[in-house]
C-alpha cells in the first residue's frame, strides 16, 4: 500500500490559500487521475483508494486542521501496517523556505518549521518518511507567518502554481512508481514554471 498525505485546513475559509497546496495537489490525484475512487471519510479525514500502475493506493487528507495531522496520518499508517522509513508513506505540504511552485522531494529530516510534518513526525516517532515540498515563497516583511501561510496566492503567482501543482500531481505518481530517490533525481533541480 502507498499512503499519500496532503496538508491542509479543513472548511471553505481555507480553500485556496498557500497552507492548503497539499490538499490541492492530493485532490489532482484523486479526480480524475486514479479514476474518480469513491471518497469516504475515514481516519479523521477525507481518504480515496485505489489502483496506480498495480500497486493499491491511498489519499489521505486530513481535517484535523494542519497543526494536528499526526493524529490522522498515525491511523492510517497503523490500519495500512505501512512502514513510513520505506517508500510507503509521502506527505505533501506547503514550504516557505521555496520559491513559489518549486518542488522539493525529502526522504526524512526535519519539519524546517511546517507545523503539520512536526506533529506527523511526533505522532509517528520518527521524521524518516518522504515528503514533497511545495514552495509558497516568504512572507514580505510587513506581514505575520501565520497571515501569510493562510493568505490566497497572488494573481501573479497562481499561473505559476496551476503549472507546478500539474508537475506536483505527475511527480507523486512517479513516487509511487519508482519511489522518492528517483523522484529527487528527477524534480530537485528544477526550477519552478515561468
């Protein structure tokens, strides 16, 4: 079983804004491209099964809110027995520390100030699991982290982020393909859409 996690904040208040690009990523994933599974609520979330290039799948968004989504990832690693130091377990979240719509592949290390890797890593024992990092760029200096995080992209951006979030959806089905060391050797280095 592969366990694909995207962060976010549950409720239409939240929808569209940067702490919510793993929810919008892992969605691509379930509508249309794993062939529209029925979605059910489940572990505290909203999770979908399926079948991708014969390996059995699951897309797991929690709606623990981002700070808590140890809580949900923890019930669905131990229901799926998935070993989160293998190539079994990804999450994909928001980074501030990327420029807008880069991606970043990681096969552990630390949560670099992400709230909701922090509390998986704590739930789980460990921060040895993968992750793909979506870049949401640094607040400007005038602004709080946490107004920035749950503010909407820019205009500007959000033809950058369509583009990467396609890339984003296409490189976790690599993932679950070939797994993480080949995906960082694929989309590391590549620089975000223009």
């Amino acid at each position: 079983m592969k366990l694909i996690v995207g962060l976010g904040n549950p409720g239409n208040k939240y929808v569209g804004t940067r702490h919510n690009i793993g929810f919008v990523v892992a969605g691509k994933l379930v509508d249309p491209l794993l062939g529209r599974p029925r979605v059910r609520k489940r572990f505290g979330g909203e999770l979908a099964e399926a079948e991708y290039e014969g390996q059995r799948v699951a897309v797991l968004l929690p709606e623990t809110f981002m700070n808590a989504s140890g809580t949900s990832v923890r019930q669905a690693v131990d229901f799926y027995q998935v070993d989160p130091r293998g190539d079994e377990l990804i999450v994909i979240c928001d980074d501030m520390n990327l420029p807008v719509g880069r991606l970043r592949f990681r096969s552990g290390g630390s949560a670099g100030g992400q709230k909701g890797l922090a509390d998986i890593a704590a739930k789980l024992g460990g921060d040895q699991f993968s992750r793909l990092r979506f870049g949401i760029d640094r607040p400007p200096p005038h602004m709080e982290v946490v107004d920035f995080v749950l503010s909407r992209f820019s205009a500007q951006d959000r033809g950058v982020v369509d583009q990467a979030t396609d890339v984003a959806t296409e490189a976790v089905l690599q993932w679950v393909v070939h797994g993480v060391a080949f995906c960082m050797n694929r989309y590391n280095a590549s620089a975000p859409p223009s």
